[in-house]
C-alpha cells in the first residue's frame, strides 16, 4: 500500500494517470486478479470505462450498457460489493452471463466508488477462471476501491472548475463585444446577455458561445443595445 500512495502521489493533478496507475496495480496486487478497470457513472445510468488494464474491462462495460445489466450496473444501483464466483453458473443476468463467458471471464468482482453518499462508478477485477477470488482478493480490492473514488472525485470537481473558467471567460467575451459594439458598460452588456436568453429560452451560455463565433446575437431582431 505504501508503494501504491507513492505512486499515487507522483501521479497527482494527472486523473487519467491516477486511474490508470490504480487499475495496473490493483490488477497486480489483488490476488486472483489479471484484468482492471473503472467504471464511470455516466447520468446516473449507465457505466463508461475511464480506465482499464486491456481491452476486456472495456467490452464488459459495453456488453452491459447494451444489455443493461451485470455486476458493475449493479455495484452502482446496489451500492455495495458484488461477487461473480463462477460467471458460468450465474442466473442474476440472463443475457449478460453468456456474453462474459465468450469474452473469457470466469470471476468477477466489482467494487463500488462512492465519497459521502455521492455514487461515482465500480473497480471490477477479472479473472479467466472460477473462484479465483478470495476474502482477501476483496479486502485489498476495497483498498484501491477507496483510492480510485477519491480520484474519481477529483477528477469531477476538476472537471466542474474548468468548465466554469471557460464559461466565464466566454461571457466576459461576449459582453466585451456588445461593449465595443453599442458602447454600453460592463452591465449593461452581462443585462443585454441575460435579457436575450430569457426571450429566446437558451442557456446564457449558449448565448454568449454563438455571438462570439459568429458576431450576431442569436434570436435578435431588435438591436442588442435596446435591451440593454
């Protein structure tokens, strides 16, 4: 574990890094364990994977979005651990079940990602045969559990920051462009923005990203400065 916090530590302001580095070493570390990958809630449904050791993780997320079950949907809906001993054998996804064994998977677990209450996604370890997962395959794996949802976390409010800087930074261009172009103060441009998504039903946004690309206000046939 100490060499996972070092490596962990180096990999720190990279997510994509972290999550890749946790997905190798818990492939590596856990016993029984040959294949990683995390599994990212995506609009409170569906799983993405935002990172993997192979091509396998991947396929399993896919297989499940399509078909709308197996065991990372639900370590996500169930928010708890869910254990494959034998996919083989398995009868809580009839349609998913088959399509594992073709992909080669033989066990499974899927651990679920969560910080204060929020659900983020699973960490799923795979092996090729049956029962290769052991007591403590699930202890050291809700190590890494709890590793990958801190990035996880991370990663998201990371995400949220950027989004809002850029959001900003185009409505400060926006308005800078009704300024020079009607002559109106720094208010009366963010008012003329505001009034223009109201009549239009459009995210400010939205509003500002199309003026700035194209110099026109959307929906305007009245003169911006007017609702200013």
């Amino acid at each position: 574990m100490g060499r996972v916090a070092r490596l962990l530590q180096r990999r720190h302001g990279d997510v994509p890094a972290m999550l890749e580095a946790i997905t190798r070493v818990a492939a590596r570390s856990v016993p029984g364990a040959e294949e990683s990958g995390i599994s990212c809630l995506v609009a409170g449904r569906a799983v993405q994977p935002c990172a993997a050791t192979g091509n396998l993780p991947r396929r399993i997320d896919e297989v499940q979005n399509r078909l709308g079950e197996g065991p990372s949907l639900d370590a996500v809906r169930s928010r708890r651990t869910v254990r494959v001993d034998d996919i083989a054998t398995e009868r809580r996804w009839p349609r998913f079940t088959p399509a594992a064994v073709r992909l080669g998977v033989g066990s499974a677990r899927s651990f679920h990602l969560f910080v204060d209450q929020d659900s983020l996604g699973a960490l799923n370890l795979y092996a090729g045969r049956p029962r290769a997962f052991t007591d403590e395959s699930e202890t050291v794996g809700l190590v890494f559990a709890s590793h990958a949802a801190v990035a996880l976390q991370g990663a998201q409010q990371q995400q949220s920051l950027r989004s809002a800087m850029d959001h900003r930074d185009l409505v400060g261009q926006a308005k800078g462009i009704l300024m020079e172009r009607y002559k109106l103060t720094a208010e009366q441009a963010f008012a003329t923005l505001v009034h223009t998504s109201s009549i239009t039903n459009r995210k400010l946004t939205d509003i500002a990203e199309e003026l700035t690309a194209t110099g026109v206000m959307p929906g305007s046939g009245a003169d911006a400065h007017r609702a200013g």
